[in-house]
C-alpha cells in the first residue's frame, strides 16, 4: 500500500466459509482492506471491476499462484523434516529463521527497529545453505563452514535436485529480500516526512508503520547504502521490481530476450527500464559479494541470480514458455546456447516436481 500509494490494501477469496463474510468484510474496512469474493478467480471480467491494474492478463494470475503455492510447499516440506530429523540442527535453524524475517517483525512498528532486527538475524545465520549442506552430509551444523561441498552444489544448483537446500536458499533470498524491502520503506517514510518520537507510539494504531527518531541506531554498512541511494526518484518502485523478477521471473534474465524481458519487467513493476540497472545494483550494494552476484554461463545463454533456488526458476520457465513460444513448450522457445533448453527444462522439471510431491 505505500509503495503504490493506494488507500486500501484487499484480500481475494473465491468462497465465504463458514463465517459471515459481510460482518468480516466490515471489519476488515476498519484497517483499510477491502475484502471481496471472487468465485471464478480467472474471471477477468470481474477482477477488472474491482481492480485497476496494469498489464496483468491470465498468464500473470496463473504463474502467480504456482509461484506462492511453490512456496507454501517448501515452507510445509520444512515443517515436516524438522519433525522427522529431531536429531538435525539444521532444519530447527531454517524454520526458526523464516519465522523471524516473515512473522517476527510484523508488529514492530518503529521501521529502524525492523531494520535491525533483520539484520541480525542476518549476520546470527551467515553461510546458512553451506552450513546445511554440511549437516546433511553427515557433519557437524557449525558457524565456520563457509562454502557449499561442490558436489552437492553442483546436484542442487546444476542438476536441480529435490533436497533440503532447494528451501535453504529461498529462505536466504527472503532475507535479503527483507531488508532490502524495509530499507526503502526508511527511505520512503523519511521522504514522506512521516516521523515521531518514542514518547508518541502509544498513540499508534495496529497497522502504523512509522521511522522514530534514532537512525544512528542502524548498521553502518545500512546507513551508508541508504546515503547512497535515497536520491533515486523510482526507489520506491525497487521493492515491487524484485518481487516479481524473483518470485516471478524466477531470478534470471533470457539473454536471447533481453530487451523484451527488460520491457516486461518494466511493465509489471511500473520501474522505466533504464532504472533497472539500478534496481539490481542495490542487491549488491546491500550485499557484497567477492565475484558480485550474477552469472553467464559459458554454455547456456542466461543470466542468472547466484545462488538463487532454482524452484522458483521453474516458474520463470512457465511464464516464459506462455509468451516466447505458440506451442507453450520450451523446445519451442528459440533460444541460442547448447545447454540453454536443457537449463530451462531442468528447472522446469523441478518446480514440477516440488509442485506435485506429496507431504
């Protein structure tokens, strides 16, 4: 709602329940959302009547529920082996770690305090795909593994194997996700002049979000990045870009397409394209890495988010075999590069798979 600049947030669902959905519709009018039923959710009659959006057609609403069905079956897969490997560590630090970035700040109000409390549980869970991995090889869960073992790297992120670490590095991009979302809500919030002093939060109402008054409380690298981009006009566009070029997009870029992707992308997020440069500049400034964070293939034609769960690349897959081919298959999507198909077909056979597993 504040990126947007919307009045009311709203909640679809495509049935009532049990439950008077008028006397729930009201209440939740009380916390500005607007509550509506929609029975046939591909009904785009409808959803143009209540909503004004731009760009968005049948493939969108579709890849879009995979996309979050996707991830309800990674977050449930984790809920299960945490209960059946009592003994790992592992799985108790995932699960603890997706609750503190998705649910534990929610009722912090103070925007630097949620700042902080991400980025310590940032820095409390370095590495923690590597350190996985480790533990699933049959070592020790400890603080001092720095790199993934190669070959499990290799059969998790080359040959897109359903395992453990398919969850680990969702939740690791979540994170960053997370802070780089709530660093543009500071930096929004400060250019709105929204700002209070702690003797006042007791007047706030559920909901408020508001930036009190101790910014040098924040991280110094935080503070430093903030200092560097606060200026951009379109940084307020940055948070709703990376949700759709990751969880949607699947983290990677068809090089064979790149104008057209970079158009697309632009268009969903409502980002000018020559802004994008500098909305994936910000994962880097945010986030060193030695080596930066993307990588080309000498072989396969894609540019791609390092380390990113190749899951979600399948639903970047199913999105573009919607658009690039008539035949909605992938061999048909015209590509350069002797293992870019294969590449698309791997991902897209995983997200499959996670999709149709039974847990």
């Amino acid at each position: 709602m504040n990126y947007l600049k919307i009045k009311y947030g709203y909640i679809v669902v495509n049935q009532s329940g049990k439950h008077d959905f008028n006397f729930i519709k009201k209440k939740s009018e009380e916390i500005n959302i607007k509550l509506i039923m929609i029975e046939d959710i591909y009904n785009n009659v409808k959803i143009k009547e209540e909503f004004v959006l731009n760009d968005i057609d049948y493939n969108d609403i579709n890849c879009w529920r995979y996309s979050y069905f996707l991830e309800r079956k990674l977050i449930k897969k984790l809920k299960h082996l945490k209960k059946e490997h009592l003994n790992m560590k592992c799985y108790q630090a995932l699960d603890q770690y997706h609750h503190e970035i998705n649910s534990g700040i929610f009722f912090e109000k103070n925007i630097i305090n949620k700042i902080n409390l991400l980025c310590e549980s940032y820095i409390k869970n370095p590495k923690l795909t590597a350190r996985c991995g480790n533990e699933i090889l049959g070592n020790e869960f400890k603080d001092d593994v720095d790199i993934l073992d190669n070959d499990l790297f290799k059969s998790t992120f080359y040959k897109c194997e359903n395992n453990p670490l398919q969850i680990s590095s969702y939740i690791e991009h979540k994170a960053r996700l997370a802070i780089l979302t709530k660093v543009v809500d500071y930096i929004c919030l400060k250019k709105n002049g929204i700002q209070m002093d702690i003797e006042e939060q007791p007047k706030l109402k559920f909901g408020d979000q508001i930036l009190i008054t101790n910014y040098d409380l924040l991280p110094d690298n935080i503070k430093e990045v903030i200092e560097k981009i606060s200026k951009n006009e379109f940084i307020h566009k940055y948070p709703v870009f990376w949700q759709w070029f990751s969880w949607f997009f699947g983290g990677f870029i068809l090089l064979d397409y790149e104008d057209e992707e970079f158009n697309i992308l632009s268009k969903k997020s409502g980002l000018p394209i020559k802004e994008i440069p500098n909305a994936f500049k910000i994962y880097e400034l945010l986030f060193p890495k030695e080596g930066g964070w993307w990588f080309i293939s000498q072989r396969s034609n894609i540019k791609l988010l390092k380390l990113f769960p190749p899951a979600f690349r399948g639903i970047g897959v199913l999105y573009r075999k919607k658009i690039y081919s008539k035949s909605g298959k992938i061999e048909d999507i015209e590509v350069t590069g002797e293992m870019t198909q294969r590449d698309l077909s791997l991902w897209n056979n995983l997200g499959y798979k996670i999709l149709n597993e039974n847990i």
